[in-house]
C-alpha cells in the first residue's frame, strides 16, 4: 500500500508544501533572532525555536511594531501552509467516505484493476453502456486518472491485490472485474479474493471475471486450476492477453479473406509479410498457424521483416515448436529506413507477398516505416496496426488516409472493448457450436463416460471454451472461402452447401483443428485418445482420417446455416 499521505496531496502539493513550511520556519527563526538582537534581551536558540514554531499557531507575542520583516512573513507563510494541509486534509476524508459510501450503494457495476490506454478503452464501451465503474489504480499519479474520474467512473488508489479495497469497491455487488495491470502475480491474487468470496457465500450474485496474463506459458497450467478450469454458479472467469486479443480482432477484421476477397480462391499458397518488431507481431504468427486455414492447397507462407527477425523467429519457434510444421516461416533481417529503400524493394520483390502487416510498439517509427512503404512500389495492402495514443498515431492516420493500398487500424483501442474482453457476444455463437455437437455426439450414443466433452457450456473447461471460440472465428473465414465475399447471408451460404464445398470446408475445419491441438500441446498418437497426455489418433492429413471423423467435420459444416441465422439474430437484438 501508498503512504497515506500519498493519497491525499500530490507530488507538486508535498513539495510546495514542505518548501513553504521550511522557509517559514527558517524565516521565524531568522525573525526572532533579529527581534532579540535589536531589543538585547537574552535568549537561547531553543527559546527562539520554540517561538519559531509557535508561529504555525498564530502564537507570538511581540508588540505589533516591533516585528521584523522577515518574522512578518513567516507569521502568514507558517499558518497559511499549515491551514492548507488542514484543510485539504479535511475535505479528502469526507470526500472518500462520501464516496465509500456511494460505491457501498452500488450494484451491477464493473471493477478495473490498472489503468493504462487499453484498460481506459475498456472503461470507455462500459460507461456508454451505462454501467457504473469503479477503477483501483496503485499509481496515484497515474496520467489517466484524472480523466477516467472526469468521466464519471469512482477512483480507489492502492494495491489492486489488498482484499480490503476489493471490498471497499463493493465487489461483493460487482458483475465483473477486469484484472489488467501489469503485474501477472496481482491480477491473479485479485482474482483469487473474487473467487473465495464467491465460494464462501453462493448467494452472492454471479460476476465475471477477466485476468490479464501475460505469461504464455503459465496460461495453460493455469487453466487446470480451480481459478479457471470450470465456470461456478456464481464466478466465471477466463484469461486475456492484450496482444492475443489485438490479434484476434485484427485478423476478424482486416483478415486475408476480407481484404483480399475474391483473389484469395486464385491462390495456391498465400504468402503474409509480418513488418516490425513487437508482441502483437508474434500473436499475429501464433494466430494465422491457429486460424489461418483459408483453402489453400499449400501451407500458409509468413515473412517476417525487421530488423533482428532471425533471432525473434528462432525464439518464437523455439518457445512454440509447432509453428515450423503448421506454417512456412522466413525471417528477411532488414532494416526499414529511407537510407535503405532500395534494399528494402528487393525484399518485397522476392517474397511477392500477397497482403503485409506492419507494427511497431514505437509510434515515431511506424510512421517513418509507413512512409518508407508508401514510396516502394508495391503490388499488395498493407494493414498499418498503430496502438499508441496522441500526436503520432493522428498524424500517421492522417498520412496513409488517402492511400488505396494502406490501411491504418488502431488496433488496440478497437480490439479491447468490454464486448471482446469478457466475451459476451462471441460466446453466444461457441455455444451454439458447442451444442450442435454434444447433441450430435448423443445421438450416435456417445456418452460422458467415453468423451468428457459432453457436458454443459458452463462446465465445459476453459480450453475447450477456446477452441469452440476459435471455430466460430473460422465459420466466417469458411463463409468467405465459398461466397467470395464479405455480405454472405445464412440462405446464401445454405444454396452454396454442395457435395463439393462441404468437403473443402470440412477438410479446412480439420486442418483447424489438428493446427490448434498441436499448437497446445498434443500429439499423435496411433492408441484411443488421452486428455491428460494430450494424445490424440486423430492428428493426421485428412486423407488418413477414419471416415466417421470426417463425417463430425462435414456435419459441422452443414450446420453453418443453423449458426449464421443464429449469429444473425443475435447481432439484430444487441
């Protein structure tokens, strides 16, 4: 927790304050040395000390006419600084337990957890929805702070993890809470208190809970925890990562199907050039190996451009070895400047890539990089991905506006709406997927007892929550692969269900599929399949797959009609 005092007077306050107060205090003492000086009477340092402090009290007993110059000042500074500490003293404590008060009446209202430019997004799509947010943010010099209070949402300053500020912020009330600060070990611990309190009262109403994980590795251990593994009458929870979210958005909607559209089907192998250097650059790989299954007859090509590529590549496949047989990745070490134009015109005139995307954590440098690519001459789009706020971002919009060949996306103000993060409108559409197939599954006579998938969304764990996210993510990309375009409806796509494109979406589901298990983890295995180990006999081409697990893919297809005329009216009713 913050000094106290912390809470209460800012930095430019404390300073001010302290300045004031120690140059009254030198000034009284100067002033009454001078005063027993000019009148002789004896006195001893701590006689003038002690008069010196009587000053912040109005206390000094010397004639009016008397008093030196300097004494004259420090007997106003002194009280002054002192009624002003009072005060502001005073009215911050009546103001926070007016406004522990207020936040004890609440109910239905949402809690963040750290403010930073994408948390702040999050809080933005809240208050337009009309739900009431209390925000707890530990840096109480925090630059968003006070626009986040200007726009109505109640401010808490401490450890986001301390039990007694959760409780303080009505948690007790709350429908979600969004645990996003940087620190991976405090948004665990704040969700954790949600979920004990859950436990302990199953009277208290249901709430939602999102944790920001940035450790990748940590993710999948943690979804075999209680935490997260299954959804509980009245907790749920789920684990985000900005970077996967920005991810998943970006290729939902500036993805190759759609700005390609109807060149994508000429394409026996489609090559993606990834510019620049930044976390959003990997999820991007990681996200086109798990959903990037377009119809193409070869694997997906990706070329990454930057200037260490190599060495982030190397890492990223290490840390992911399934990467090298899902994808075909190259790495072109090369430095993006206007010194090295010509250069940088030789690499795209050798990779040829059908569509590139370009982002850079550094703002200053994404413009210069998207200046540098407006003046190549280039064949394909370039999905321009700015995340940052202010002067910059602006004006690289305001630069590429015009560009038939750009497009500037701010992908992290888009992608981190309240929406995407708790997942409220996808969710509807996984469900649907998920029961199509738990009662397909049931009748063909499958049991609990031989596949532990056949239960309930809400007992469904995590993971498999995911992977039916990811499949209803790639019904639009297999809409798209036979329409051709992006304003398909479920009667278009019904009329163009033939024998023949059933069988091309249905082997695109299972390359999906297999891409998504081996990217978690699983492997082949020739025996029955085993969670625990993740061993599965079904991670194979499509032409060694049994003709019953080829019939599951197809009957998934044949039901995308069923889940388009549901997505359908969903998006009419919201």
């Amino acid at each position: 927790m913050q000094d106290s005092r912390s809470l209460i007077f800012s930095r430019v306050e404390r300073t001010a304050i302290g300045i004031g107060m120690a140059l009254a205090m030198v000034l009284a003492i100067l002033g009454f040395t001078q005063h027993y000086q000019t009148t002789s009477q004896p006195a001893s340092f701590l006689d003038i000390l002690y008069n010196a402090i009587g000053v912040f009290f109005l206390q000094v007993s010397i004639e009016p006419g008397d008093i030196p110059v300097a004494l004259e000042i420090a007997r106003w500074l002194a009280p002054a600084c002192l009624s002003y500490t009072a005060f502001k003293t005073f009215t911050t404590v009546m103001s926070n337990r007016l406004l522990q008060r207020r936040i004890s009446h609440l109910s239905g209202h949402a809690i963040i957890c750290g403010l930073d430019s994408v948390s702040t997004r999050a809080l933005d799509t809240l208050l337009t929805e009309g739900i009431t947010t209390v925000v707890i943010e530990a840096n109480n010099q925090n630059k968003y702070i006070g626009q986040t209070r200007k726009k109505g949402a109640f401010i808490l300053v401490g450890n986001p993890a301390d039990l007694a500020l959760l409780k303080q912020a009505n948690m007790r009330n709350a429908m979600c809470l969004l645990a996003v600060t940087e620190d991976d070990h405090i948004n665990l611990e704040t969700a954790y208190h949600c979920f004990q309190q859950r436990q302990s009262d199953a009277a208290l109403p249901p709430i939602s809970c999102a944790v920001r994980i940035s450790n990748r590795e940590i993710t999948q251990v943690l979804y075999q925890q209680p935490l997260f593994a299954t959804d509980q009458p009245n907790f749920s929870s789920r684990i985000i990562d900005y970077e996967q979210l920005a991810a998943r958005w970006l290729l939902g909607e500036y993805g190759p199907d759609k700005i390609l559209g109807n060149k994508l089907n000429t394409h026996g192998t489609l090559t993606i050039a990834l510019i620049g250097e930044s976390a959003l650059i990997e999820e991007l790989i990681i996200r086109l190996a798990c959903i990037g299954h377009y119809g193409q007859s070869q694997p997906l090509q990706i070329c990454v451009i930057s200037a260490h590529a190599s060495k982030n590549v190397n890492a990223l496949i290490c840390a992911q070895p399934a990467l090298d047989s899902i994808l075909r990745i190259s790495a072109h070490d090369t430095q993006i400047s206007v010194l090295n134009a010509s250069y940088c015109q030789q690499v795209f005139n050798g990779i040829q890539p059908d569509i590139a995307y370009l982002h850079t954590d550094n703002t200053e440098q994404a413009l210069s990089w998207a200046q540098v690519l407006m003046n190549l001459e280039l064949a394909f789009p370039v999905v321009t991905c700015e995340s940052g706020d202010g002067f910059f971002p602006d004006m690289l919009e305001r630069q590429l506006k015009d560009s038939s060949h750009f497009a500037c996306v701010k992908v992290m103000e888009e992608s981190c709406h309240f929406d995407n993060i708790i997942n409220t409108h996808q969710d509807h559409l996984a469900m649907a997927i998920h029961k199509n197939y738990r009662d397909s599954q049931l009748e063909v006579n499958d049991t609990l007892a031989t596949n532990a998938s056949l239960v309930d969304w809400q007992q469904l764990p995590e993971t498999l929550k995911d992977a039916n996210r990811n499949q209803a993510d790639h019904l639009h990309i297999k809409c798209r692969k036979i329409f051709g375009e992006d304003s398909y409806t479920a009667e278009a796509i019904s009329a163009l269900l033939t024998d023949d494109n059933i069988e091309i979406l249905a082997m695109m589901e299972h390359d999906r599929w297999r891409a998504e298990k081996e990217l978690n983890g699983w492997r082949y295995h020739h025996g029955g399949k085993n969670n625990n180990k993740r061993l599965s006999p079904n991670l194979v081409p499509w032409q060694d797959l049994s003709e019953l697990e080829k019939e599951k893919d197809r009957d998934s297809v044949r039901h995308l009609p069923k889940l388009l005329t549901l997505l359908e009216k969903t998006q009419s009713s919201s």
